[in-house]
C-alpha cells in the first residue's frame, strides 16, 4: 500500500524527536554542572596556593629535609600512572584523548625497560584497560563527577604509600586540564617524586614577597613533613577538579552538536517525508484517472477528477 | 591594630574576617597566642581548636583538624583539612562518631584510624561546648 514509507520516516523522525530530547536535556544539564564544578575549582585554589607559600617560605627559611616524597630512584623499575577519566561517556572526545595520553605513558615505561601500575580513575579507563589486558593497580569509581577532597586524599595516600614502599619509583599524572569554558587539554605531570623544594617555591605563585625569616614550630624539617603529604594530596584534589569540569564541559559540547544535528535530521527527514507523501498522494490519484479513462467516457471523468486536485 | 585571619579548606575558603588575636595549639608546642606584628611563624597544628577574637570582642571557636598555621605580616591563615565553627557543630553526630571509634578501640586499641576518629570527635564536643 501507498504510504508506508510516509509512515516509516514519521516513526523516525519521531524518534529523532525523542533522542533530541535526551540531547537537550543533558546538555542543560551538564551546563549548569559545569558553572558548579569551575566554581568548586576556583574555591579550592587558594589552599594550593598557601600550601605552595608556605613551602616557598621553608625554602627560604632553608629546610631541605630527606623525606621519602622526595626520593629520586636511580633506576625506575616501575612508573606509576594515575589516569582520571569518567564513570560516565557521551562526553565526546574527553575520555578516549585522557586514555590514550596515558596509554602512551605506559608505552614510554615499557620502552624504558620499566614496568608500569596503573591506578584508574573512572569507568571508562578501567574498561579501556581491562578490555587490553593491562593490569589495573587501583581502581576509583563514582567520584569522577564530584570529587570531594576525602576522595582525593584516600587516592594520593594510597600512591605516596606504593611509592615510599619502593613499588613504584615514578609517577605521572594524566588529567584534563580546564583552560576554560571553550578549551580543556589534556595534561601529564610529574606527581612523584616531588621536586625539590625550591622548585615548588619557584613555580610557586610567588605571592610572598617577604623575605623575612620565619619562626618554625616544631622545627622546619617537621612542617615540611607534614606539609608534603598535604601538597601531593592538594594537587590531586586539583587535578579531579579541573577533569570533573572538564568532562562536564565536553559533555555539554558534544550534547550540543547531538542537539544541532538532531534538528538538523529532522528537517532533513521532514522534507523526505513530504515529498514521499506527495508521491503518494500522486499516484494514487493517477490511479484514479487511469481507472477512469480505462472506464472510457470523458463525462464520468470529469466527475471523478474535481478541477484543481492535483496533489 | 587588627589582622586579617583567613581559615582555609582544600575545598574553599571557609572563614575570612578581622581579628585581634588568635589563639592556637601547635603540635609539641602547646598553645600559642597570635596579636597582630607577631614574627612571622609557620607551625604544624595540634587536633585542637583555633580561637578568632574578633575587634568587637567577641570570639569565634573552630574545630582544627590536621591544620598549619602561617603569620605572615598582617596575615594570618590556617590551612587545614577541617575547620568547623562552634556553632555549626553536629553535636549528636559528634558523639556518635566518639561513640563509634570508643567501640573500635575497645576491640582494637592498636587502632590508628579509630584513635584520630576519637580525637576528632572529642574536640567537635569540646568546641560545640558540650
């Protein structure tokens, strides 16, 4: 019968409507998630930056202490690689680029004849891993979106403890670095062994200008102990804030073009539509006037065909 | 003279105002009193409390939990991982967490987590003024 492709296509585009829908409202909602996150990235800054102040201030107060954070193997027998991915996908190009950037330190540990731990944050670069037979050290899921510091303290203490174990001898850390709103990349750094002191005071923001020199209690070899372990555990804390809105971020992106390329099928397939239901409604009425001029007489066709029903 | 006080958590800045004098108990220290022109001073926090004393004279006590303390010029700021108001307190849920980690520690008294648990729960009371 005439018309089931007419119906076939209103069924799609209906569908079409629907996932829209779905599009949209992800959207909406990854955009408000991410206003949230950038603010909680914006909050935390200020105790990294103290942080960084206060070990500015050791430096200069000439605390150079051996701690385990700071040890530097002469030969890496294994490289840790902490990789923050999502729980969660439709975020675009956010976990596959993250994954791969830390495959390929992976890649790097191996042709450096070392072995490798990974400790995975999120779902995706678990499943990525896992699926590839890679050994997964430690596995974190269900903060990715909304990391709360208690998170990322447990995570940095369970690597400072491999590493001053001796298990691994170096660790990098893959995240994705929020630019801004329009611009997230993807980012490795060196988390352990930290570097000196004074390189921390050197990259340091270097709002502490003076120069006098301070009074430590217990001892500066005691802050400085105590303040490491805060530092590494801060800079985590940074990093899953910064992928948290990041993955938002490109959520939002990528269910915006879902959204425009949604609308952009609909009228695409309306237009189908129309023109399958025009061909249907032509046909049927050449069936008509076929019918009628097999009948013969010009009077019956007259009566048949009213003037002007051409579509 | 006054100093501006800042008290700061991983997660946001959670305290901001002036002050006269600010009393803390660092780590083998024992206590110690900020007023503002005091030597600049960095110092490791005890699990204790941090007392703000406000210009108008009145007095603002916070629950420190693994906390630093910088006194730099007329800045002082307290680092720290938790630092609750007084008045902000849970108290009921401050006494369940003492009881809990009580119970921990009745089982195993080598129990490093439930100590610091009991630590914490007993300076929540204490500062919430129970």
């Amino acid at each position: 019968m005439a018309g089931g492709k007419e119906r076939e296509l209103r069924r799609r585009i209906e569908s079409v409507q629907n996932t829209k829908k779905i599009t949209r409202a992800m959207e909406l909602i990854a955009a408000t998630r991410v206003v949230k996150a950038q603010q909680r990235a914006r909050e935390a800054r200020p105790y990294a930056e103290q942080i960084t102040t206060v070990i500015e201030n050791l430096a200069a107060g000439g605390a150079e202490i051996d701690h385990p954070l700071l040890r530097q193997a002469e030969n890496v027998e294994r490289v840790g690689v902490i990789v923050i991915s999502s729980d969660r996908g439709l975020a675009g190009p956010y976990n596959s680029s993250v994954i791969r950037a830390a495959e390929r330190q992976v890649q790097n540990a191996r042709s450096e004849g070392a072995d490798y731990s990974l400790i995975v944050i999120g779902k995706k670069a678990r499943d990525y891993f896992a699926f590839r037979n890679y050994t997964v050290e430690s596995f974190t899921e269900g903060i990715s979106d909304n990391p709360t510091y208690e998170d990322a303290r447990r995570i940095a203490e369970t690597v400072a403890t491999l590493f001053t174990d001796n298990h691994i001898d170096r660790v990098e850390l893959v995240y994705t670095e929020f630019l801004s709103i329009g611009s997230q990349k993807v980012a490795t750094r060196r988390f352990l062994p930290l570097e000196s002191t004074e390189t921390i005071a050197t990259e340091g923001s270097g709002d502490s200008k003076n120069t006098d020199s301070f009074e430590f209690e217990p001892s500066p070899e005691a802050v400085l102990e105590s303040l490491l372990p805060r530092y590494v555990e801060a800079r985590l804390f940074g990093a899953l804030l910064e992928s948290a809105a990041s993955e938002h971020a490109n959520r939002q992106r990528a269910m915006k073009s879902a959204t425009d390329n949604a609308e952009d099928l609909i009228v695409k397939l309306d237009r189908e539509m129309n023109r399958a239901r025009q061909d249907a409604i032509t046909t049927e009425i050449m069936e008509i006037i076929g019918g009628a001029e097999a009948l013969g007489d010009d009077d019956q066709r007259e009566d048949l065909v009213p003037a002007g029903a051409e579509n | 003279m006054t100093f501006q006080v800042e008290l700061v958590s991983p997660e946001a800045i959670t305290y901001s105002g002036e002050a006269e004098m600010v009393i803390a108990r660092t780590l083998e220290g024992g206590d110690i009193a900020f007023q503002p022109g005091h030597v600049p001073f960095i110092g490791v926090l005890a699990v204790w409390s941090v007392e703000v004393i406000r210009p108008d004279g009145d007095r603002d006590v916070f629950a420190v939990h693994r906390g630093f303390v910088q006194v730099a010029g007329t800045k002082i700021s307290v680092l720290s991982d938790v630092s609750e108001k007084s008045s902000e307190i849970d108290v009921e849920r401050a006494q369940q967490a003492k009881d809990n980690a009580e119970q921990k520690l009745s089982q195993n008294d080598e129990d490093i987590e439930a100590v610091d648990a009991l630590a914490r729960a007993e300076l929540r009371l204490q500062v919430a003024g129970v």
